[in-house]
C-alpha cells in the first residue's frame, strides 16, 4: 500500500511537471508568433483618434489617452496622431497644444519625440497645405511658449533667402506670431536675447553676412514682428570694420568688372566704326 501511495504521488509529481513545461512551451510559442498585419498597430492609432475626437476637453482627453495601453517604442503613435487631428481642422483649436503640452509633462519620451516631429515637419513643410501648415507651426509655438519643448529647436531652423522656401516662410510667421501671441512682445523679447539662446537663435537672425542680416530683418518687419529685430538692427548700424573691409573688395571686383565691360564696349564700337567708314570709301571709289 505505501509503495502505491508513492507511486501515484510521483506520477502526479510528473503530471505537473509536463503541464508547466507544455505551458512554458505555448508561451514561447505566442510569444514567437508576429503579427505582420499590424492590425495591433492599427487599432491603437483608432483608440487614440477616437478618444482624441471624441474628449470633451484636454484634461479628459489626456486622462483617458494614458489608459490606453502603449507598449514601449510605440509612444510615437500618440505624437502622430495628435499632430494628424491637429493639421486636419479648419482652423488651429487651443485643445490640441494643451493636450500636447500635458504630455510633454507627464513623459519626457512625448517631449523628445515632438522634438522629432518638428524636425520632420519643417523638412517636408512644403508637401502641406496652408491651412495645415497654419495649425502645425501653431500648435508647436505654443509648445515652445509654454516651455513645453525647448527653445534650442529653434536651431534647425535657418532664415535666409537661399535656405527657405515661400512655405517654410509661412511656418516660420506662424509659429513666432503664436509665440508673440502667447508671451507678448516685451516678454519674446526677453526671451530671444537671453545669453544661453544666442547660439541658437544665430540661424534665425544671423550676423554672418549683410545680405542675410537685411533679409531677416525685412522679414520679420513684413509679419509686424520688427520689434524682436532690435538687436539686429543696431549690429547692422555698428557693423564690424571686418566685414565692411570683406564687403569693400566685393564692391572693387564688381566696379573693376563693370569698368573692363565698358572698355570692352568701347573698343567693339571703335572696330565697328572703323570697318563702316572703311566701307564707305571703298563705296565712293567704286563710284
């Protein structure tokens, strides 16, 4: 009788045994299995346009999106989406940057992921429509305004004739008219000539070249911002003597130049005049 008691406890023993191990197997088995439809990827961008649309505010919006399961890597989607409801209205809806802004606080992964985001989305500006380009230069100046992104992204931005288009132009005034709106002209004042932001902000209002100088400040003259080119304004009156003395020989090259096409001219018209009046008198020889 003990010896059976034994027996079946041992057999039991091993029954559960091989039930872990077939359950371990199933595991791996699942954990193996990929799914290459994505249909997990697509239902997650639907719950969050869903919630995103469907919140009466922000708050509520922001409370239900962070119930929403997000396996890591995946934080991006939410970027994306929030930024696809954006660009989609007809006109830019405040909701939309405080519902970003409330992320950017929460995690600073949505923070380093909108910096993503601007980048691409200053890179491919010109595929966008107006009014599109409006709600995105929008929403992210008012990230920026409420120090929600910081402002050394503004560092990829570069001002010039040559490195902006009539599009990146548009997202350029709508974005500083946003941050004008927000903090006011006095406090963007501020703002712009802190001492930390000035090796940022040398590609928006650079000082490398007259041409680029007077293109800056022409241009936020134009959007009725003239007031944060102060700075600008006083380095053009109180230029350098280095430059002048670079820009001097460019104004010699050009003079030397103009005065070589001229005496060029000259020595066409002589030939010219000479080879009519050889002409003429063969002319008169002839009769």
């Amino acid at each position: 009788m003990v010896k059976d008691v034994h027996g079946r406890r041992r057999c039991e023993r091993n029954n559960k045994i091989e039930r872990r191990d077939d359950e371990r197997e199933k595991k791996q088995r699942q954990e193996q299995i990929k799914d290459e439809t994505e249909s997990n990827l697509i239902n997650l961008r639907r719950s969050i346009y869903l919630t995103i649309m469907s919140s009466v505010d922000f708050e509520e919006a922001g409370h239900k999106l962070l119930k929403i399961k997000v396996e890591a890597g995946q934080e991006m989607e939410l970027n994306i989406m929030l930024l696809e409801c954006c660009s989609q209205e007809r006109t830019y809806l405040r909701y939309y940057g405080l519902l970003g802004q409330r992320f950017c606080m929460v995690n600073t992964v949505y923070q380093k992921n909108f910096d993503k985001c601007f980048v691409e989305q200053y890179s491919m500006v010109h595929r966008l429509e107006t009014n599109k380009l409006q709600n995105v230069a929008k929403f992210f100046g008012h990230l920026l305004a409420t120090d929600a992104l910081s402002w050394h992204l503004l560092a990829y931005i570069r001002l010039t004739e040559e490195d902006t288009t009539s599009s990146s132009r548009i997202f350029i005034k709508f974005l500083f008219q946003e941050l004008s709106e927000h903090l006011g002209i006095r406090l963007l004042i501020q703002r712009l000539n802190e001492p930390a932001m000035q090796d940022s902000l040398d590609s928006i209002f650079p000082k490398d070249n007259l041409r680029n100088t007077r293109f800056a400040i022409n241009f936020f003259t134009s959007i009725g911002l003239g007031g944060i080119t102060e700075n600008l304004r006083e380095y053009l009156k109180n230029m350098p003597p280095m430059i002048m003395q670079q820009q001097k020989p460019e104004s010699e090259d050009d003079s030397s130049s103009s005065s070589s096409d001229d005496d060029r001219r000259r020595r066409m018209k002589r030939k010219n005049d000479d080879s009519s009046s050889g002409r003429h008198r063969k002319r008169r020889k002839a009769d």
